[in-house]
C-alpha cells in the first residue's frame, strides 16, 4: 500500500499574477465574452433606432447651378457668370401611428434585455471559468511536487532494498514490493503531470498567455468581533 506523505503547510499567497489579474486577462481574451458585447451593442441600436421612428424627421435641400448671362447689354446688363443657388428646408412629425412606433419600441426594448442579460451570464461564465483555471494551476502544481518527491523518496526506497537483498538481509519479496512501491510512485507522478499540463493548457485558452507563476488567494479576513 502507498503511503503519501503529509501536506507540508503552505503560505497564504506567493508571488506571481494573482487571482484578479488572471479574471482581467480571461475576460480581455474571452471570444464568448466579445461576441456577447457585439450582440448587446446590435441590440441598444435596434432600441435607438425603434425610438427614432417617433422623432420629427428633418430635410435640407439645396440646389446650386453655373451659367452665364448675355443680355448683349439689353436695359445696361453686361454679361456675367453667374452661380444660383437654392436652399430648402423641412420638417415633418409624425401624428399618428397606429401603435407601430410604441410596439417596435417595446420589441427591440426586450430585445436589449435580453441581450443585456446574455452578456452578463457569459461575463460570469467567463470569471469563473477563470477563477477555476487558476486554482486548478496551482492545485496540479503543487501534487505534481509531492508526487515527485514521493517518487524520489520511494526510489530511495528501492535502492537501499536492493542493497540489503544483495547482502542477504531481506528476501526476495521485500524488493518486489519495494519496486512495486516505486513503480506505483511513477504512476501517480505521471498522472500529477498529465493533469498539471492539462491545467495549463486550459489557462492558456482562458487569458490568452501561458501560466507563469501564480499567487495563492489572500485569506478573507474575519470581519466578526466578540460582542
């Protein structure tokens, strides 16, 4: 049977990015996250656009020509270039629409909603998924240490048993499980590095950018006093 060695205790927080900086850097580099933003921008111009059909709707129109006048000095005119030019203007407002205006306005109002709603869920979904990413980081890390020390102890292990089986102080059976003990420890090694390779793959896809040194959370200071 493999005995694990205790958990050695660790510091509250370490150096390295900590927690808030890894949330910032997933929600920078979150594709979801963007494409939930473009769908609320779409909608709050839908709801803009829907309001701006009950707005009073104003025209400018102007016209402006070239020519010239030869009057061949008819009533004293000499000939001259001349440039008309004329501006017109307007406003229209709308009286009446049949309920069109309020109902487009309360469809793309519930539009913006939901969009607005959807756009929170994936920031959430987004925060956690990095909050998840950095304590799993830390979590493989620090097994995939014990399991290498353990792997180094129970080589260790190994080693002095076959020197006492070579001076005849142990049988046979006493090596065989010591070598099953550090082959168990290699496995689990093997599976700590696996998982912690996979954990860093996963904050790399969260933030955008490897998993360098990390900091442990700060502990939540107990705000309670003894009454």
């Amino acid at each position: 049977m493999m005995l694990l060695p205790l958990l050695a205790a660790a510091p509250a927080w370490a150096q390295g990015q900590d927690l808030d900086a890894t949330i910032a850097d997933a929600l920078a580099h979150a594709p979801v996250l963007a494409e939930a933003q473009a769908e609320e921008a779409q909608a709050q111009a839908r709801l803009d656009g829907a309001k701006a059909q009950g707005n009073p709707m104003l025209s400018v129109e102007g016209q402006i020509g070239a020519g010239r006048i030869d009057n061949g000095v008819f009533f004293g005119f000499t000939a001259r270039n001349v440039t008309p030019l004329a501006l017109r203007a307007g406003a229209e407002m709308p009286l009446y629409a049949g309920g069109r205006v309020a109902a487009a306005i309360d469809q793309a109002r519930g539009g913006q909603a939901v969009a607005a709603l959807a756009l929170a869920d994936a920031r959430s979904r987004v925060m956690v998924g990095a909050v998840a990413a950095h304590a799993e980081v830390l979590a493989a890390r620090r097994i995939e240490a014990r399991y290498q020390q353990l792997a180094s102890e129970l080589a260790e292990v190994e080693r002095q048993a076959k020197l006492r089986f070579q001076a005849g102080e142990i049988p046979a059976s006493d090596l065989a499980a010591a070598t099953a003990r550090r082959a168990e420890g290699e496995a689990g090694l093997a599976a700590a590095q696996g998982r912690r390779i996979t954990a860093e793959a996963q904050y790399s896809r969260m933030t955008g950018h490897e998993a360098g040194a990390l900091a442990l959370a700060r502990p939540a200071r107990n705000t309670a006093h003894a009454g």
